[in-house]
C-alpha cells in the first residue's frame, strides 16, 4: 500500500462548489486528485486518439483479451467521471469532449468526416430482421447453420426511428475497440483512424475469453480463410460468406452513458445539444429490449416460437446486446438486426429507464413512442429485481425468452417472468455470469440511485418506488453483513466465510462472519453461488419474496472496483434513507458509516496511478493451453502476420461435439510475447504451474492493473459521497456567476438561458441598451431560464444574469445580446425542407448540412425542376469546394453552385444552390427523396465562423422541418424564407 497523496492540484484547499464557503472536503480533494491522476499523460491511461485504454497495463485477459483495447464500458464510466468533474468545477467542456471522442471512435456513424461506418444500412427490411442460426453450448459445435428454421419477427422500431432521425444508422456503441490497432487488422472503413471495430465472443455459453477467435467487424475477406474471412467460423450457409461489417452493443454501457447525462443535466448542464445525443442513443438502446430473432415474448416455453408482429416481441428488459451490419462491395446492398433473449440482471438501469420516460427525468427521446416504451422498462426491471432477489437479499441471474439458445422447451417446472424462462448464468459459463459479486454491485447501485431520486423528490408512495424500495434495502441489509472496512473476514480454503464457531456460513439472514483486526485493509464479497429458483412472477402485489431461492456469499476479496460500485450503492441508498424518513435509519446510518469507512480505508492503496491491489491471476494459466477451437480444415491469416491455427494444435474434444483441432492463446496472438511482463508469466509457469493437478505450487503470478473503468467508480465514489453525504460545517457563501448565457431572440421576444449554478436560489436578470451597462433588474426567478417580452423589434439588448443565495449575490455573468424583430412568415406547401446537421463545431474548416425533401403532396414532382439553398458567411471570401459525401439519389445526381448576396443580409454573404440532374428522377406523393449529406470548403481550407449563420443550427441533431433553406420549383418559392 502507498502512502496518502498529496493534492498537487491548483486548486489547493478550497471547495470547488459554490455553496458553501468551506474547505474541501477529504471526499472532493481525492476525487479531484484520481482526476488528474486519469488524465496525466505519464500514467498511460488514454491512446495517442485519445481513447479511454481498458488497462494501464497490457498483459491482460478478461473480456479484453489486451489491456490496450477499449470497451464500451470504458467509455460510458469516461462520461461519468467528466459529470462529477463538471458539477465540482463548472467546466462541462470535458464532458462535451468526451462525448465527441465516444461518437468519433466507438459509435459507427459518419460523425461529420463524410465516412459511411454503416453503409448499407438502409437496405435494411424491418419486416425480414434476420435470419435465424441456433446458438450452442460449446464453441465446438460451430459454425451454426444459417438455416432460417424460425421465420423472424417484425421490427417495429424502424420506421420511427427513420422518421425521427432521417435514417435507421444505428446511434450506438459497438462493445469492443482495438485501441492501438494491436490484432492487426485496420480500420477498414475509416483508415484514417487507427483504433479499429473488432470482435471475440460469438460461440456460445461457454466461449470464455480464452476460446474466443477475435475478427475484424468490417470483414473484407483481407484475413481469416481465403475468400471466406473469419465469417465462416460461426455461420455456415449454403454459398461463400459474403464481405460484410457488423456491430455488436453491449446495452449496460449504452444505458450508463445515457446515465450520465441525466445527472450531467440534474447537476446544471444545459447544452441541449448533447443531451438531444443522450436522448437519441436511448432511442435507439430500445433494440435491446427485443427478443433476438424478434419471437413473441414467451412463445417459446413448449419449443414453438411465434414470430413477432411488433411489441409483442419485447421483454422491456435490456438484454445483453444488440447487433446489426450489412454488406460490403458492389452485391453489399442487405443489411439486418437483431436484439438478444437473454436478460441479466446486471445490465438493468432502472435510472436510464426514469429518464428516458419521465419528464421529470428530461431526457424523454424524439420517437413517437420511446417515452412508453421506456416507463414500461422502468417497471419491467423493477419487477425483475424483486422477481430475482433471494431470500437472503442478493439478486439471482436472468431469465431467456430462448432457452438454450435455440428455443428449445422449458424443462418441466422451470420458473417463469412474463413467459420468459430463469436462467441462473446468463449468457456465459466460464465462469457463470451471476457469480462475481460485481455484477451485484453494478446493478443494484443503480437501484439505490433511483431510490434516491424518487425519495428526494417526494415520491415515497408510487408502486416503483415501493419495488426500489424493497430490493434496496433488502440488498444492503445482506451485503453489509459481509464488508469490512478495518477487519479481515475468516474463510476456508474453498472461500465460504466462517461465523464464530469455524462453520461455514451457507446463507440466511443476519450472519456473524468472524473477523480479525486488519487496520488500513478492506474486504468485500468476491463471489456469490446460488441455489433454488425464483417464484414464478405474477406481480409485485402477489409477490412473497422467494424462499426457495437461496445466496450463498463466498470469497472475501479486495477488488477496488466493485469496491466503488459497492460504496456508491450505499451512499446513494444512504441519501435516499435520509430523504425519505427524514433522519438516517438504524440501516441508513450504517450504509453511510461503512462508505465512510471503506473511502478511508481505500486510499491507503493509491499507489500513485491510481488505486488498486495485487491479484493472483491463476487462470492465467490459460494463456498456454490449447482450448481455442477451429474446424477440421480451417486455415487462415491474422492480423499480426500469422498463420492460424497454426501448426502446434492438437485434436479436439469429440465429446464436446466438434471435429477440428485446439490452438492456445499464444498461437492465435503471437504478439503477446512481446509484452515486457510476459517473461515474468512465462517464468512463473514453467516454476510454479503444475499441469497433472492444474495448480501453482509455487503461488499464481501477481498483477498489478490500472483498469480504467475501475479507478473512474473509485474516483466517482469520493465524489458521490461529497455530494450526497458531506454537509457544510460553515456559513453559505454567495454563489459563483451564471456561465454560458444564451439568448435567442425572437418577434417581440429574446429567450435567455443560462447553467444552473450550485447552491444558487435564485437569478436576477438584467437588461441594458447599451453594451456593459447600466443595466435594469427584469425580475428574480428560480429557474434558468427567461423570457423577455417587454422588447421592442429592432433594438439590441444586453443581458447579464447574476445568481443569489441567503449568503449574497454573485458577480454577473457574461454579457450577452439578442436584436428581435418581426418574423416573416415563411412560404409553406406540399413539399417541405427538413434539415439536421452533425456539425456541432461551428468553427471549423468545413460546412456539413444534411438535406431531405419530403413531398406531402398527391403528385410527384420531377428532382431536376427543384432548387435548395443553403445561406452561410463565408468569413473571408476564397474559393470554394462543393462535395457530396452521400445521396440516396446518388451523389453524382446531386448539383452544387456558389452564389455571393450583393447586398450581404444578417447571417448570410453567400449562398450554395443545390440542384438536381435529370437522373435523380421522380419524388413520389409522400416519400422523401432520402438523406442528402454536403460537404463545403475552401480551397485553403481556412475556417468557417458558422455561428449565426443563416441556414445552419447546431441543435438540430435529428431531421426537422427547416424554413431557412428555402426550395424553390421552376425558380418560385414553394417552401421557406430567404434571410
């Protein structure tokens, strides 16, 4: 253990928040010290791109197979960190950074640079999703035949998607990023970049990490088997495996993402514009809530599924994933879509739920029926939690709307959710997916956040707080019987805890686990084994809690990130315990006694980087045993330059069903011994590992790992408890000024907003006619908004907002001015314009305008006779480029030509004139003519000033009606207003 760090911070002793006047607390000192500590370059934590490393360290295989890979997990703690750095600092820019990197390098979308990440994707037919392939137990029984015996469900989701976005390009994130481009493969679609989409689990519920054959996710063909890829690994069809990219979500990372912005936006960030991209990544998560062949939910349990009409085929929970692709090259016009059967209860996220349904929760998504599918999640997974929780108070593993995988019969008397089957693992065997006490900690932290969130805003009597409320403090009244801040735990050799007695604690309520005196060590459970079943589910108000299922708590370990979700679970269980009575219960005290504690406790093992402890890693053994499967025949190149399998494998199991050969590790990633610790592993294997009893005699090898997602939930815990725990023992200071005023001005109107400031009771607004005063007081509000509509048209106002609290007055905020005027009323028609744009930097070298054309009338009209434009300030007049990076008419339909406003008019110098060739033909009564994405620079490539420019808004994300690009048939005006 390292010695206390010092705050090296500019900040030095004083608190960051507003609210208060005192001196930073413990909590919010180490959390801002972890922050530099992520963020300083000589810790190694991000790429040279700037992507959040799964590991410090590269030796490393769990779901990664590589420490310099990156997950999607990594990602969404990434905006989670920078939203407790906002709230402590008032700079939310690193937030938004984040965010840009996360849409630039993890979610396959052409994010501004006119590269198409999902290229056939609208080729896709929501009435035939995919086609079917069973999945199996072993990853010897593939490839699986694509054999289509389960015709697919309808997907209901995709023509509201189009209609609210303009397209059905995916907005989330695929699971798994080769950071540094270690395997090999490239980044195919984007060469640009050097972080590459690649993939590992595909092969059923036992493929561990150590089995898995990792593959590009945009497959040319360029490795694997000649002219088949690595596709013919875990499909086989009829013909050659056409080239093809797909993408994997995993939905717990999505969700937290969006979890983030929801407390961003609590916490007083207001740039709608990245909260309308939160909203939009949960419109789009709603794919996790589908079964994966789109199967009517419960349809299945006597082995006869029933394909799906519509949202007969959700199970509203979020299931392990969702994955879609299609095509490459010229025959790559089909794509597809699937969701996952299997739900885990480690991947719920009650508080996404909330707020992506509730308006209270804000973050409500633009399609038409998101928000109702969302508060039907909300309960869904409440119910899930009490469906699943043991007698003991631990939550039991998932149910499966496709047992086996294959939709096989329920064996007799298998317990039942809604028509879906139990299922104690999940997903994965190896080892079973509900073991590791993480996936507690991780899910049933965002239980007590909800808790909290429904107690301190009034709601103590709804039925979802009442479930909340239930599986919550159940939870905590187990868990904490087996944590331990200062003390050691007794356990056996096979890790069961001890009572006093020496005997082995097999679960019930209350236990006396017997402890020794350890100060400065702290120990939490690392595993949790399970026995019985649920009750059958048929609803909250019938439910008596399940006797016959059964927790049983092993393995007191020292893992520093459980140990960050676990604190947070019981801060946030401790704050709502407070709001809701009052006062700390007997259980509310002790659930923030021991966060203190295990805070305390835990930065004694910062060693500099961050915090962590040594692990023994006996399943690296693994790293040398041959266990990877491959057909008979198959023969194929990887990245790193090799041949595999290779010619070291030695012949499957046949009792695991195939016919092929295993490879190890090593075989598959050569390049792993090129790591600077693999000697030290390989040394310790050749002294240690004994391979007729498969132990180490000598001791497992040690690691040391900085994993980003876990020092990202320590730092968050110093920072929650700060927040929610931690009161002011001095006087309220006056708060700091309101930041980032805006103000929109209007016919008769100027609408303002400002970020909301912590510990402010209210805002003054002040008005002047003249730039830098004297200003006149408009009025005291409590909100961070106001509409000002004493003005007169014409004139130039000037805004500044000051915030108040019983302690004072803070300075002013930055001036801003607004000039109203009346508003033309805009040509209206049958064919109407509908914008959006990707391009939140308004000052960079390029113009990114996207276009649709919808005809709403009863007669088609001919492309070649319309004209758009597109007004925009040229901000120093060069030549210019016109480039269409993509057109459903085809970009080559497309026409663009440069004209120059003599007189120049407000917001606009110059205008782009889109036209149409004959070829792009006809625009039928009540289609669109399809996304049209422009591209426009100088041929010096000098910036553009876009803000205030006519035509261009950077809030509208999403394809909406759009009068300042007007359209004009046969040269008159039929939709818009010129500037």
């Amino acid at each position: 253990m390292a010695a206390v760090l010092t705050l090296t911070l500019v900040t030095g002793i004083f608190n960051f928040r507003p609210a208060t006047a005192r001196a930073a607390s413990v909590e919010q000192t180490r959390f801002l010290q972890m922050y530099s500590q992520l963020k300083d370059p000589a810790n190694g934590y991000f790429s040279a791109e700037g992507i959040p490393y799964h590991s410090v360290e590269t030796l490393l295989s769990e779901a990664p197979n590589y420490g310099h890979m990156t997950t999607s997990e990594a990602y969404s703690y990434w905006m989670w960190l920078e939203v407790l750095y906002g709230y402590h600092t008032g700079d939310w820019s690193k937030l938004e950074s984040a965010w840009d990197n996360m849409e630039k390098y993890i979610i396959p979308v052409n994010e501004g640079d006119g590269v198409q990440e999902q290229p056939t994707m609208s080729y896709y037919n929501p009435n035939s999703p995919a086609t079917y392939a069973s999945e199996f137990g072993q990853p010897d029984q593939y490839p699986s035949p694509l054999n289509g015996k389960y015709s697919p469900g309808k997907d209901p989701l995709d023509a509201e998607l189009k209609s609210a976005y303009g397209n059905n390009q995916t907005y989330l994130m695929h699971w798994l990023v080769d950071a540094d481009n270690w395997y090999g493969f490239g980044n195919l679609l984007n060469p640009a970049h050097t972080a590459a989409y690649v993939n590992t689990f595909q092969r059923g519920t036992q493929e561990s990490v150590w089995e898995a054959v990792p593959h590009p996710s945009q497959d040319d063909k360029s490795f694997g088997k000649i002219n088949e890829g690595f596709m013919s690994l875990f499909t086989k069809e009829s013909n050659v495996p056409a080239a093809q990219w797909r993408y994997t979500d995993a939905t717990d990372a999505d969700a937290r993402a969006v979890q983030a912005m929801y407390w961003a936006k609590e916490l007083g960030y207001n740039n709608t514009v990245y909260l309308n991209k939160a909203k939009k990544m949960g419109d789009y998560l709603r794919y996790g809530m589908y079964d994966k062949y789109f199967q009517k939910i419960g349809s299945a349990a006597d082995g006869t599924p029933e394909a799906g009409t519509g949202k007969d085929a959700s199970h509203y929970l979020l299931a392990w994933y969702t994955a879609w692709g299609g095509g490459l090259g010229a025959s790559g016009n089909w794509a597809w879509r699937i969701g996952a059967s299997h739900a885990h209860q480690g991947y719920q996220n009650v508080v996404t739920a909330y707020a992506l349904s509730d308006p209270a929760g804000g973050l409500v998504p633009a399609s038409a029926t998101a928000g109702q599918d969302w508060s039907k999640s909300l309960t869904r997974q409440l119910e899930f939690y009490n469906w699943l929780q043991s007698s003991e108070g631990a939550i039991a593993g998932g149910a499966t709307n496709s047992y086996n995988g294959s939709y096989s019969a329920y064996p007799a008397g298998t317990s039942t959710f809604y028509g879906m089957a139990y299922d104690e693992a999940p997903v994965y065997t190896d080892p079973p997916s509900n073991n590791w006490f993480g996936m507690q900690a991780w899910s049933v932290e965002r239980v007590a956040e909800l808790y909290y969130i429904l107690a301190s805003g009034g709601d103590t009597t709804s039925a979802n707080f009442q479930m909340a409320k239930r599986v919550i403090e159940n939870w905590i009244d187990w868990s904490t019987d087996y944590a331990f801040a200062g003390s050691r735990p007794l356990a056996d050799a096979e890790g069961y805890y001890l009572n006093k007695q020496g005997q082995r604690i097999l679960g019930g309520d209350d236990p006396e686990v017997a402890t020794v005196s350890a100060p400065g060590e702290f120990w939490i459970p690392g595993n949790v084994e399970w026995q019985g079943q649920p009750d059958t589910w048929t609803g909250f108000s019938t439910f008596n809690g399940n006797s016959n299922l059964k927790a049983v708590t092993k393995n007191p370990g020292q893992d520093t990130g459980v140990l960050g979700s676990y604190i947070k679970a019981l801060t946030f269980f401790a704050a709502g315990n407070k709001a809701e009575h009052g006062s700390y219960t007997a259980l509310g005290g002790t659930a923030s006694q021991l966060a203190k504690s295990l805070l305390d406790t835990a930065w004694g093992y910062n060693d500099g980087v961050g915090i962590t402890t040594v692990e023994k890693r006996g399943d690296y053994s693994r790293y040398f045993t041959k266990e990877v499967y491959f057909p008979a025949g198959w023969t194929g190149t990887f990245g790193q330059g090799n041949t595999i399998p290779g010619s070291t494998t030695v012949p499957s199991d046949p009792a695991k069903g195939g016919n092929g050969v295993y490879a190890s590790y090593t075989d598959v990633l050569p390049a792993i011994k090129n790591d600077p610790k693999w000697s030290y592993l390989q040394g310790k294997y050749n002294s240690s590992y004994n391979q007729a009893t498969r132990t180490w005699d000598s001791g497992a090898p040690e690691f040391t790992y900085h994993r980003f997602w876990s020092q990202v939930d320590m730092a968050t815990a110093y920072a929650e408890y700060d927040r929610l725990i931690n009161t002011p023992t001095e006087e309220p200071a006056a708060p700091k000024a309101p930041s980032k005023p805006a103000a929109a001005a209007g016919d008769k109107v100027v609408a303002l907003s400002w970020n909301k400031v912590k510990g402010a009771d209210s805002y003054t607004v002040k008005r002047a006619t003249t730039s830098g005063g004297p200003y006149t007081a408009l009025g005291n509000i409590t909100q961070a908004t106001y509409s000002d509509t004493s003005v007169v048209n014409d004139t130039i106002y000037y805004y500044v907002v000051s915030a108040t609290n019983t302690a004072g007055t803070s300075p002013d905020s930055p001036e801003v001015s607004a000039k109203p005027t009346a508003v033309p009323i805009p040509t209206v028609g049958d064919l109407v314009v509908q914008y959006r744009t990707t391009d939140t930097n308004p000052g960079d070298s390029q113009l990114r305008p996207q276009l649709r054309i919808v005809n709403n009338g009863t007669t088609a009209v001919e492309l070649s006779k319309l004209k758009l434009r597109y007004y925009y300030t040229v901000d120093g007049d060069k030549a210019q480029q016109f480039n269409v990076d993509y057109a459903t008419v085809g970009s080559g339909n497309v026409l663009g030509s440069f004209v120059k406003l003599v007189p120049a008019a407000t917001g606009a110098d110059y205008y782009v004139e889109i036209s149409f060739s004959p070829a792009a033909g006809s625009l039928a009564p009540g289609a669109n003519t399809g996304e049209i994405q422009l591209r426009i620079n100088k041929t010096d490539w000098s910036n553009y000033n876009e803000t205030g420019d006519y035509s261009y808004d950077p809030a509208k994300t999403a394809y909406t009606d759009w009068s300042r690009v007007p359209l004009y048939l046969n040269g008159v005006l039929v939709w818009g207003l010129q500037p």
